[in-house]
C-alpha cells in the first residue's frame, strides 16, 4: 500500500501553488502601502502561550492543539493561531520601547485537530495582520479599507463585511450574568455544544450555527443593550470610519468570534460562495488585554486572520484564475552529438542560466532525432545542436521551432542573439 498524505493535510500541486503565490505577493505588495512589515514567528510554541493568550474554555485550548513534551517536561505546542506569537515577540524583543505603532503582518501555517471538511484542514495557512499600540476606532476601519483593496485586487467583489462590539472587561461580565440567567429556561433546547458551553464560555452560543439554537438566540438579551458608554462611543466611531471610507458593512450582534482575547470591536468578512455554515473567509478584531495576560506591559491590539485554503478555494472556480499545470517551456534545447558536446553543453547552459534564460540538455543518452522530438515535444522556443563542428568554430546556429527560422550565433553572444531570435 501506498503512503498517503495524512488526514486533515493537503499538497499544494505545480498549477495549483501559483494562485497561492498571486495570493501571497498581492498581500506582500498591499499591506506594506498602508505601513505593515512581514514577520515569521516559529512555527512551534511554549503551550502555555496559547492556555493563557487564547483561554483555557476555548474550543482550541480544549480539544485542537497539538502539543508535545518539551525540555524538563514542559510543553510545546504547534502554533493554532498567530496573534499571540506575534504578541509574544513584540514583548520578547521590546518593539514598543520605541513608542511607534507595530503594524506587523505574517503568511504562515497553524494546526488544529478540528474535522476536516471542505474548506478547512488540520494544517492550514493564515495570511494575518497585528497593529499592536492603538486603541483609535480610525485605524480600525483602516486596517478593514486594506483588507478590501487586497480582495478587490484579487478580483473578489461578492463578499459582506460583519462588525459588532463584544464588550469590554468592564460591562461584559455584567451581560455574562444577564445571559446566563436567561438560559436556565432554554438550555434544554440548545444543542449539546451550547449546553457544555453554558459554563466553560456562554457567549460562544450567540454564535451558534445550528438552526434550531439560531431560533432560541433571538429570545436571548442583546449584547449590545449591556454595553458600556465607552464602548458604545468607541463602536459608533468605527462606523462613522466605515462611513468615511465608503466601505459597506453589516451589524451583527451574534458575532462574538471563537477567542477570549477578544475586546470591543469584533469582525468577519463572508460570503454565500462557501456555504452557509463555513461562509467566514475572514475575521478578527481588538485583543487589547493580551499583552498583559502574557506578562507584557499594556500595549492595546487589533489585527485579523485570513484562510488562504477558503480564499483558494474561492479564487479556484473562477475562469479567470484557473491554471492548468504545464512544465516550464525551455527558452533553448541543447542538443548534442557525442559526449565531448554533451560536456560543452553543460558549461554553456550554465553560462546562459546566469543570464537568465532557462535551458535544459538531455542527459539520458538519446540519439539526436530523439533529441529534437523531446525538444518539440517541451515546447522549446529554441533548439540548438552542437557537434565537434560548432565547438571548433565557436559558432552556432539558433533554429525557432514555430517557424523553423535559423540565426547564426556566435558563443560569447549566443544569450543576447537568443533573446532577440524569441522576441
């Protein structure tokens, strides 16, 4: 039996890694417009990062990590997420003694054990960005104005944005209690997972996909009525940023996201194209008591998370994107006649390599008719044969496949004659 790639895992295929790659280099040429620096954190972790950033009720703390002893039975754990990493390092490395802003971005793989579906994997890639130091409602919406010139540049346009404001540390606590009281009566009716969420992280249900619970949740009590007048404040100046940008968006009072990290301002972008019950390609929102909860001074945060397996698989049925996996097509065919040109093949494919061109020679031994079928059969642009006779004159003849034209060369300058024969 073969070895297969393992349960919740993928290989990215030639044809398939350069729409990663479009992905990947519109996030490396957008973000840093609006100020963001890339940065890589190890892909592995002191576990207790993630118990203490992301919380220990959380689904993800619970039940998805992948964690492995450590030195002196301390434990490690791959990376789930990439906000507290990046918390971590801003601390570690004391990037806010300068007093500037941090708006660092990251394109990495996480790993959680959740079951793989459509959409979603065990190990998967995250294109994510932190601005650690602001609490400004208008660096917020700056922050969601980036996102929408990265979709629109990738030529996304039917997507929804999602705002909402969860609170604070101050007027959360006192909703917790309203809604706790409120699903005594209820709880029964609720989905298993809703119920064991009752005590570990009751604010998790009003996020709840499961259509009989979605019916329950709106006799629940509104987040939004237990806010306190800071949040309100704060919340209303996002919106009034939305509002300068002209970026449309959609309140949602059930939008409280899957991490206790999270503050005030809380967010997803959706869209129909993925299914009802896997529609978020992206959110995130404000962690502006993360630092401290890793032992860091207070230093306020907000930041986002993308999926790039959604966002592919989103970008992949679209005609305009679709790539069909070929090799790549040689710029010239060296041909030879013997092993004494078989040697000098090889040492100027290496010259013509440092100029640039992409060249490839047979070393399989093939007679040269079969030399020159596998050049047409590559889609050669240019086909060159060499014998005893080019090597002693040092001239060559450069002949076009698509039309059979040929060009006599001289070795120092093939490159150059070369590129001008394609063009």
């Amino acid at each position: 039996m073969t070895i297969k790639t393992i349960q919740g895992t993928h290989d990215i295929l030639p044809g398939d890694v350069e729409l990663w790659q479009r992905i990947e280099n519109a996030t490396r040429r957008i973000f840093p417009r609006y100020g963001f620096a890339e940065i890589r954190t190890p892909i592995f972790e002191w576990t207790e990062l993630f118990s203490r950033g992301i919380g220990v009720a959380t689904d993800i703390v619970q039940k998805e990590m992948y964690s492995l002893p450590g030195s002196k039975g301390r434990s490690m754990t791959l990376r789930p997420e990439g906000t507290a990493p990046v918390v971590r390092s801003y601390l570690q490395h004391k990037l806010g003694h300068s007093g500037k802003i941090e708006r660092l971005y990251y394109i990495g793989q996480m790993f959680r054990h959740e079951r793989p579906q459509k959409g979603r994997y065990r190990q998967f890639h995250q294109i994510g960005a932190e601005v650690i130091g602001s609490e400004s409602p208008a660096m917020e919406a700056e922050v969601l104005h980036m996102l929408t010139r990265l979709l629109s540049e990738l030529g996304l346009d039917d997507f929804r944005i999602v705002v909402n404001s969860v609170g604070d540390t101050h007027c959360r606590p006192n909703y917790l209690e309203i809604l706790q009281r409120s699903l005594k009566p209820l709880i029964g009716d609720f989905c298993n997972q809703c119920q064991s969420r009752t005590k570990t992280n009751p604010l998790r249900i009003l996020d709840c996909k499961v259509t009989t619970c979605q019916e329950l949740i709106k006799k629940l009590p509104k987040l939004s009525d237990s806010l306190c007048d800071d949040c309100i404040t704060h919340h209303q100046e996002l919106l009034s940023w939305l509002d300068e940008y002209g970026i449309d968006y959609h309140l949602d009072e059930t939008l409280v996201r899957g991490l206790d990290y999270y503050i005030r301002t809380t967010f997803e972008i959706i869209t129909d194209q993925l299914g009802p019950t896997q529609n978020a390609l992206l959110g995130g929102g404000r962690y502006d008591g993360l630092s401290e909860l890793l032992g860091g001074p207070r230093a306020p945060g907000y930041g986002f998370a993308l999926g790039l397996e959604r966002l592919v698989l989103l970008l992949s049925g679209r005609d305009n994107l679709k790539t069909k996996y070929t090799s790549p097509r040689p710029q010239i065919f060296l041909a030879h006649l013997d092993d004494g040109a078989l040697r000098y093949c090889v040492n100027l494919a290496a010259e013509l390599r440092d100029q640039g061109i992409h060249v490839l020679v047979d070393y399989e031994g093939r007679s040269l008719k079969s030399q020159m079928k596998l050049s047409n059969r590559l889609g050669s642009d240019v086909t060159c044969v060499i014998g005893e006779t080019e090597i002693t004159s040092g001239r060559l003849v450069l002949r076009r496949m698509r039309d059979g034209k040929e060009i006599p060369a001289e070795i120092s300058k093939t490159g150059k004659t070369l590129l001008e024969l394609i063009s």
